[in-house]
C-alpha cells in the first residue's frame, strides 16, 4: 500500500525480501509482532506458481511457536504445486483503518502485514497432522477439538498440512495519523483516520442443533480488532 | 479455504483458472457478483513473480466499470516488476465468518473472494491517471476529490496506475450453515457460523484540525458488511 510511514519489522529496511534477516537476528520484539500478525489475520494469502504464472490463493492459517501452517485437501491444485517443494510466499494482512490525508498523494491505510518466505514442508504422519490440526482449532475456539467427532484415518489422508519456518518473515506495520507535510497543513479539509474493526456478531445456530449445546467462544488472541 | 460447499461463479467450474470464461460470457449476474466483492473488500493482494520467484503484496484496489484498478510508488519493486508486462494475479478476499461444524474436517469459512489475471495496462498519461485517482478517492468517500489540495505534476510523476480488466476475473463465494453429512447431524456440540463483519469505528481527526471540518462519510458500496 501507499504508506509513507511504514515501519518496516525484521527486515533488513531495504525493501527486498531477499535481504530479511534469519531468525536468530531478529529481535525479540520483531517476532512478536510477527506473531501478533499471524494470530490476529482471519486468513492470508499464498502467492505460488502454476504453470508459470503467479496465482494469489485466499486459505486459512495459523501459527505454532516459529512456523506457520496452513492445510486443504489432496486434490488441491495449490497443495500439489507447493507440496512438491516449490516456493511460496504465504503474506497474512490485517487492514485497521482508513487514512486521510489532505491531498489524495497522502491518503492511505493503516495495516499490519506478515510475508513468508519458502518452500513448504508438508507433515506426512497422521500423529503430526492431528497434533497440528487440533491446535488450530483450539487456537480460534478454546477447547473445541475434544467435543469435535474425532477425526478419521480416512479424513487426515485426504488432508495435506503444510508449514513454513517465521526464519524468513518480515513484517509491514502502519500506525497513526496521516503525513502531510507542514505547507498542507492548513489546507481546509477533515484529516484524520477512520479506524475499521472486524467484529464477530451473534452466532447463528445450524437447523436442528439440540437444546442446551453453547456456541464457542473466539480466543482472544485470534480477534483482529485489537489494536 | 476448505470449503465443501462453495459456488464458483464466472469459471467454467474445473478449478483451473485457465479455463475461466471471459467477460463476453459472463452472466450479468456472475460480473455482478465480482464488481460487488471487488467494492466490499478494504484492499487486495497481487501475486507478481520477482527473479523467479512468487510474492504476494497487500495494497488499495479500486473498480471502474469492468476493470481493477491500483497504484503505487514508481520506486516500488512490485510495480516495476509488473509494470514491465509481466502476469500477476489480484485477489481480493472479503471474510464473512467462521463455519463450525460437528467434525474438525467440515470446518471452514464463509468468504467471497475474486482472482483476476492478466498483464497489468499501465496508465500513462496525467489526465488519465486524474481522471481515475478520482475515483477512487470519491468511491470510498463521495466528495472527497474536490475538497483536496489538489494533485501535482509532480506527484502524478511518482504515482503509477495499473489496471487489470475483469475478463479473465472469477469470484468464489461460501455462504451458509456447515455442511455436516447426516451421521454427525446428532454429534453434541455446537455448531453453526460465527459472522465476522468489518465496522468502521468513530473517525481520529488529526492534531491541528480546524473547528467545523466535518469527517467524510464511507460511502455504502465500500462497506464489507453489507451482508
């Protein structure tokens, strides 16, 4: 996006994703933002090669530790692509708000962005699989996966479970009020943020569900809208 | 996403974006389904190959008739890349909810997302790019343009338009309850959908305003909740 105040996290501040530092350098601080990114993004956005030409596929994530996942079905033309070993670039962005600045050169957005780089490992024994799978559940709905109908054999073989290292992730965050420079700032026009929160509304129960069974509660840190 | 019970409007139905139909095929109601998720979503995310290899970029879109639009910084990496000519995909995802189902396997996400592919058209004359820079402003905020400081040449220089047009665009869209199969209609846990929708909050005028400067309203077209 259009940001001139960009506050660019765990990379090396020149702009190419081939410069990120590694893990072991980044700061404490610059992995938990990345990790606040990831937890907080409803779902991200996996760049991959198909054919030759690049393909921008929406999938839901979630993050254990350092590594992120991601999963889809079998027959996925996606997942066989990357499940090969080929690159991906996996990019998770929470849009916060709107901002305005008093010549349209200036208007642009908050937001909070995560990139990752790298060739997907793809988790192959059914153990591995459910141990992930479950922690994505549990991460967004606390406790769901032991009330769930176990997953079969048969469910976990049709499921590709796929993950990247955070070794190679950097993060984009972009905060506060608009930039205009001094000789704009008299200009007679509102200036300002207009800040957009995703919210989660009532649930809404399935036909036939019985008496007495609670919805789930969203965890915290998987709500968007904390900042 | 995994998403079982998804209805692909604007592709031929085989999952390979090779196959989509173009746009003198399209029913009025698919292009119309792909104008209104292009409108709804806050921003996009462009798949662009950079030396060899896939990246997904977050940035502003906008529509006008039957094309996207974006722009940036002629300084960007991203833009040089695809501005030489080059293929990208632009995806944009509007997230409606979580859908949670009775086994860990039909759960999934309500969402309309939209893929356009092609080599992006850049814009390159000032009247053109004016003409649709104003838009974009006035889309998001109706009247916005003419109250501006208004554009340079010299910002016009260091802006670049692209467009795509939606003829090779098709949208996906999951709506709806979980889609349990009868044996674990009876399972006892909760399951249904959690609506997320995205709100704007109350606007952050800058420091230093002026009295009586009133804050823009979001226009209605621009609001991803409108379901």
């Amino acid at each position: 996006m259009v940001a001139s105040k960009r506050r660019r996290v765990g990379s090396s501040g020149t702009g190419a994703f081939t410069r990120v530092r590694r893990l072991p350098e980044l700061a404490r601080y610059d992995l938990q933002v990345i990790h606040e990114i990831l937890d907080a993004a409803t779902h991200c956005h996996i760049a991959h090669i198909v054919e030759g030409r690049p393909v921008a596929t929406p999938t839901l994530h979630w993050r254990i530790d350092d590594r992120v996942y991601w999963h889809g079905s079998v027959a996925s033309r996606m997942l066989k692509a990357t499940g090969a070993g080929a690159e991906v670039c996996l990019t998770a962005t929470v849009f916060d708000g709107w901002v305005l600045a008093r010549s349209a050169f200036n208007h642009t957005a908050n937001y909070r962005s995560v990139m990752c780089f790298g060739r997907p490992e793809v988790i192959a024994d059914p153990a591995g699989k459910t141990r992930v799978l479950r922690r994505f559940a549990d991460q967004r709905f606390p406790g769901r996966w032991d009330r769930l109908r176990p997953v079969t054999r048969k469910e976990l073989g049709a499921t590709v479970v796929l993950s990247l290292p955070l070794g190679k992730a950097s993060a984009k965050v972009r905060v506060g009020p608009p930039d205009d420079p001094a000789r704009d700032r008299d200009w007679p026009v509102w200036a300002g943020v207009i800040p957009l929160t995703q919210r989660a509304g009532p649930p809404v129960a399935d036909s036939g569900l019985a008496a007495g069974l609670e919805p789930p509660v969203l965890a915290a840190r998987a709500r968007a809208s904390s900042r």
